[in-house]
C-alpha cells in the first residue's frame, strides 16, 4: 500500500474511532436512535479501515509455491470485505434501529449533546475526507471523481472517499432529525433520520460492491498503461507486428501481460532471445506495474477476406 494511501486509512481509522466512542455516550445520554446508528456505522468505518490496513499488510507477502503470482489481490478482498461491512453492521442496523423507533417513538433528551457531538464529528469527518481527496488527486489526474471510483484499480482511496462522504451526509441527516424532533418533540423525526442514514450507507455499499466484484473477478491495465504498452513492444526493428495482446491486474501495483509477437523471421534463436527480453525491459520501463510478462513469438497470417475466391 503506497504511503499516501496508509495515511488516508489511518486518518479516518482515528476519526471513526474517536467519534465511535463519542458517540455512544451522546446516545446515552439522549436516547436518539440516529445517533446510535451513527455510533454504529463509526464503529462499522473503524472496522472497516482496520480490514483495510490488514489488506495492504497481507498483499505485500511474498510468492509461494501455492500462490505464485503473490497475494495482490488480497487488497481488493478486504476491500470488498468492507463493502459487507457498511451494508450488514451500517445500514442494516440503522435501518432496523429507525423502523423500530418510528413505531415505538422515544422523545430525545439532552438534544444539545447530540448536537454538539454530530457537528464536532462532521468537522473530523470533513478534515478526513480532506485528506482522502488529497491523496486521491495524483491517481484521479483528469477523471471525474465518478470515473475515479468506477475505473481505479486502487482499492483504498475509492473506498475511504466513499466512507467518509457517506459519513459527512450521514450526521448531517442524523443532526437534521434530532433538531426537528427537538423542536417538534416528535421522535419519529429522528427514527426517520435513522433510515436515512442506513439507506445511504446501504447504497454506498452496493456500489463498492460492484465496482470491487469486478476488480476481484480480473480488470485490464487501462487504456492509457495498454497504450504505453503496445508502444514499448513495437518500438524494435526485430519486431514487425503486435498479434495479440491481454493484461490483467493481479493486484493494485501488479499487472499481468501476455502477448504474440511477429518478429522478423531473419532472426536467429539467440537474436529472438535478446529481442524478447529488450522487449520485457522496453515495457517494464514504460508500465513499473508490469511485473509479470509473457511473450510468445509467432507468425502473423493475414485473414482471408470473406469475399475472395
């Protein structure tokens, strides 16, 4: 894990803990069923980036026998672990908190505790997700902060942001529902609050989900690092055409190429060998990521055209 992304995840891991802690003796004190559910999706964030830094941890062990191409895709395990995580131990409880608590109301008492504890936890968030978008700029380059999330092969830093963004959103709503429930002395708005929050940490899991499913399953190098790619292969007279070309992240920061190449059939068996490992160098310089690569040389064969004779 690059340090840039451990800091992020150690931020936010301290924040969520200590609001965690903060917010469980606001809930004590007041009863507010939003409250709990935002101590509960604390403790879910703190759990969360603690399966995050074991992820990193478990992903930098070294080949064996049983898992020759290392342990990168432990990353987006714990990853998606986490997505698990949000949606059971967050929305999940918050959800069946608010349905419960709408129909047996609970007038909140002490409301000023609560509001207290959620703007000082929306500050700590918001200095949190500060960080994790500081840290996301480099990778993010031009892309959108959507596209940044669906297309990244960096587990962490989407994960964090999406974290801490559901975190700000979600004691806003918590701090929305408590003070209209002590203005009104209706509890139900702060049940409702409660479901909000459990909806929102629902989808924000759903989405992890799926973009983390497909990085599990095996994603591409992008199009840029392909590109870079298919340049430092050709880019040798002793070879003449790029057949066939596949790439697949095993891991964050390992990216596998397998390859066809047509080399000039003039070339004698040591010559095709220095040739093959120029080309490994060539890529290798152009993509770090690359570690693993497999070349094979063969012929190319023009396709025959549907309507020749």
């Amino acid at each position: 894990m690059k340090a840039e992304n451990r800091r992020a995840v150690i931020a936010a891991l301290f924040a969520n803990l200590g609001l965690a802690i903060a917010k469980f003796v606001g809930y004590a004190a007041t009863g507010a069923a939003s409250l709990l559910a935002e101590a509960v999706h604390s403790v879910a964030d703190t759990t969360n980036q603690v399966l995050l830094l074991w992820g990193g941890r478990a992903a930098a062990r070294k080949p064996t026998p049983d898992h020759p191409y290392g342990f990168g895709r432990e990353r987006y395990f714990w990853s998606f672990a986490v997505a698990l995580v949000i949606f059971t131990l967050g929305g999940g409880f918050a959800i069946f908190e608010g349905v419960s608590k709408f129909i047996h109301p609970h007038e909140v008492t002490n409301p000023g505790w609560a509001i207290g504890i959620l703007s000082v936890g929306i500050l700590m968030e918001g200095a949190s997700l500060r960080i994790a978008v500081r840290a996301s700029r480099k990778s993010r380059g031009q892309s959108s902060w959507w596209q940044y999330v669906k297309r990244s092969r960096n587990p962490e830093l989407p994960v964090i942001l999406l974290e801490d963004l559901g975190a700000v959103l979600g004691l806003s709503v918590a701090l929305i529902g408590i003070s209209l429930a002590s203005l009104t002395g209706d509890g139900r708005y702060d049940a409702l609050g409660s479901i909000v929050i459990g909806i929102l940490l629902c989808f924000i899991a759903v989405i992890l989900a799926i973009e983390l499913k497909s990085l599990l399953i095996g994603e591409p190098a992008t199009a840029e690092e392909e590109d870079l790619i298919r340049g430092a292969l050709l880019d040798d007279t002793a070879v003449q055409r790029l057949i066939h070309m596949r790439t697949q992240h095993m891991g964050p920061d390992q990216v596998l190429v397998g390859t066809k190449l047509h080399f000039d059939p003039n070339l004698s068996m040591q010559q095709l060998a220095e040739a093959i490992n120029r080309a490994e160098e060539r890529v290798r310089a152009a993509v770090p990521t690359v570690r693993i690569i497999y070349i094979e040389p063969d012929l190319y064969i023009e396709p025959r055209s549907a309507t020749s004779d």
